[in-house]
C-alpha cells in the first residue's frame, strides 16, 4: 500500500527527480555487497521482537525493511520521498509475499507520522545524501516510543574497484574513487563519510545508550560465497554506471578531463573483458576487490 502524504517544495521534489530509477541498481548493489550474516544480526542491533513497529527512513527499494522482516515477523513501513522506488519497493514486498509492510511518502525530516509510534526507527545510507542529518536523527527520535531503538547504517569510507595487476588502472580508479565522493558531496549537499558522525548525531538528539559497530561491505566477482548471478549483475552495473553522469560526477570532484578519459577507457575495458565470458571460471580468476566500510550506530531514546 502507497499512502502519500502532503505536498512537497521545489529543493524536495528536485531529490525525488534524482532517486528515480535508482531503486532496481541499488537492490543489486545491496546484494552483492552486504553479507547475509551481517543483514542477519541487524534486528538484534535494533533490539527487535516479533511483531514491533518498524519506521525504515529513505527506504527507496525496501532493501533494509525487507532483510529485516525475513529475519524476523515485524511490521514495517518504508518512508521515502520518491514515489517511483516506493511503487519498485511495494511491488518487491508483494513478490517476496511480507504481509505487514506499508510504504509512505514523505520527508524524513518532517515525517508525516504520530509522534512516540515505533519500536524503532532505522536507516540505510540515507543520512549521506541529505543535507541536514540532524533534522532526520531528531526527526526519528520523536517517531520512537520510549525505550525505542534508532539504527543507522552509513559508509565511513569507500575502496577503489580495479584489477590490481594493472598498475594504470589501479593509480586512476584511487583518484576517480576520491573523485566521485568530492563529487557526490558536491551534488547532495551532504557527506558521503558520513558514519563517524552518526554517535555525536545521536547524542545531540537526546538519544541514549549509543552502541558504535562496524561492517566492511565487500564485493569480489570472484566471491563464491554469493550467487553467480548477483557478481554477474553487480559488474553489469558497474558498467552500466560508465558513462555522462559518472564523467560529470568525477570532473565535478576535480577529476582531470583526460584522466578521466583515461580512467573510463580502461575501466570499460577490463569490465568487458570480465562480461563477455560470465562464468563461474572467468569470475573466479578476476582479482578485483571493492571494500566499503560502514558504521553502524544504535541508540535508545
Ligand atoms: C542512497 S539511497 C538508499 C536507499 C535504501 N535505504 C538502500 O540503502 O538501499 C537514499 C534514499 O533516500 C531517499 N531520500 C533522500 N532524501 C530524503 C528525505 N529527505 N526524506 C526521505 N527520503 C529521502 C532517496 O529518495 C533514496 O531512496
């Protein structure tokens, strides 16, 4: 179910405009890089029982909320401002057959819910894309019962992803990598980095009991830990993603136009080269490695 809920100034609808389409690419993202074991120990983290009151801030696809109702029976609404990953999101809550999920549309930092409803309220990477993530910490602080549990996953940094045997490409994909979070900032008006902040965010709510953990996201094609098909489909993204809006990206985060020139020639290259032959066996001998670090930070009200 959609419930939308008021109207929106031009800056929000400008962040919606942005999100949409993006739902389907983060889902395989997600996939490929956060390990079962690790979306298995998050409803502890949030101090979660069968059938509490679940609030998942800039929820797009329902990634969080749908790993969490798998672990565990919960009732949970997704809140994000854009109406295309919300429809993208229910319609994955309906082939995956969660019965008590609803979705919300609407602004995590003015939420359109009753104040004191949830047992907990939680977020994945959403307080590295919007300018003022205190207004959203406070914001979740207030959608909580007391004694409720707020959780925020959020980068702390982020690996280059390249063939370590080409030195080149290793040197350029360190500098596009530094490029793209320069760039990223830049184009959301916010902080990437943004997990060491996330305790202080915490405590300046008026939030207690402030748990600090950590998760080192991973991604290897030749990882044989996860499904074929999900390195398969998280290169294709990667490749899908060379293009105008990544060159604007890492010239915006001072990227040398031939650098990056160079940078998107190899790149495309080495995926190619990985996507002609999707194997199992060609997979396995690509010594390629992303890591993306992530904090992540409970806390009580
Ligand atoms: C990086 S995506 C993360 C999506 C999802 N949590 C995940 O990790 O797969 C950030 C999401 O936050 C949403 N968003 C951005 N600003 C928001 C705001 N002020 N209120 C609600 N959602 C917002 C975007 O529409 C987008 O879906």
């Amino acid at each position: 179910m959609l419930r939308t809920v008021g109207a929106f100034p031009s800056s929000v609808a400008a962040t919606t405009e942005r999100y949409r389409g993006d739902a389907e690419r983060l889902e395989a993202r997600r996939r490929a890089y956060l390990d079962p074991a690790f979306l298995a120990s998050l409803p502890a983290r949030a101090g979660l029982s069968p059938g509490d009151r679940v609030l998942d801030l800039g929820t797009g696809g329902g990634f969080l909320a749908r790993a969490l109702a798998r672990s565990i029976p919960l009732r949970v609404t997704g809140l994000d401002l854009d109406a295309g990953a919300l429809a993208w999101a229910a319609r994955a809550v309906a082939d995956e057959g969660h019965r008590w999920m609803d979705h919300v549309q609407g602004d995590a930092t003015r939420l359109p819910v009753k104040p004191g409803r949830f047992d907990a309220v939680v977020c994945l990477t959403l307080l590295c894309v919007v300018p003022d993530p205190a207004a959203v910490v406070r914001a979740a602080r207030e959608a909580l019962k007391p004694g409720g549990r707020f959780l925020a996953i959020e980068w702390s940094g982020v690996g280059s992803f390249s063939d370590p045997a080409d030195r080149e490409h290793e040197v350029l994909a360190r500098e596009a990598a530094a490029a793209w979070v320069r760039g990223f900032d830049a184009a959301h008006g916010a902080r990437h980095h943004l997990g060491g902040d996330v305790p202080a965010l915490a405590l300046d709510a008026a939030l207690d009991d402030v748990r600090v953990g950590g998760h080192l996201a991973v991604f290897s094609p030749a990882d044989r830990s996860r499904p074929l098909a999900d390195r398969v489909e998280a290169v294709r993204n990667e490749r899908a993603e060379i293009g105008p809006s990544l060159e604007r990206r890492l010239s915006t985060g001072g990227m040398p136009e031939e650098r990056i020139a160079r940078y998107v020639a190899k790149r495309s290259a080495a995926l190619d080269a990985l996507l002609a032959d999707p194997t199992e066996a060609r997979f396995a001998r690509a010594a390629w490695v992303q890591t993306l670090p992530m904090t992540v930070v409970s806390a009580k009200r």
